[in-house]
C-alpha cells in the first residue's frame, strides 16, 4: 500500500481504516521486537487479546490501546491528518 505520513484517502470507510491500523499495528510490535506474548507480559494484556486485534475478530478500545502501548513507552493521540498533494 502506497499512502503518505498522516495522510487517509478521504474515501476509506471505517472497515478499511480498521485494516490499515491493524496492518500499522502489527509492524509497530514487529519493528519493535515483540511477540505477542512478550507484548502482552509488558503490558498485561492477555496474548489472545492481542492476537485478536491483530486477526481483526476483535476491535480494541483506546483504553485497550493505551493499556498496551503505555508500559513500553508509547501512547495514541488525535493529530489532524494533512490532504495529498
């Protein structure tokens, strides 16, 4: 997938925005050398709850979200996205 930084096709619906978040998710523990298992020791999380995120049978909650990305030094926030040039 081709997309700029902080940029979101206009047409995406929810669905599809799910998708790419999960894809964005899944390099996000990767590039940081995590397991599931080892991400969910981190934060708490249970392994399978992760898992679902990741399979896309369950959509987490921002609460869920910051649970797991705040012990290991991160943290979500709403920025404005800018349109392609």
């Amino acid at each position: 997938m081709d997309y700029d930084i902080n940029y979101i096709d206009e047409s995406y619906d929810a669905e599809k925005l799910n998708e790419v978040f999960v894809k964005e998710f899944i390099r996000f523990r990767k590039e940081n050398n995590l397991t599931q298992e080892l991400l969910s020791k981190f934060s708490n999380v249970p392994r399978t709850k992760i898992a679902r995120i990741e399979n896309e049978s369950s959509s987490p909650s921002i609460k869920s979200l910051l649970s797991i990305l705040g012990p290991i030094g991160y943290t979500i926030k709403i920025e404005k996205v800018r349109k392609r040039k």
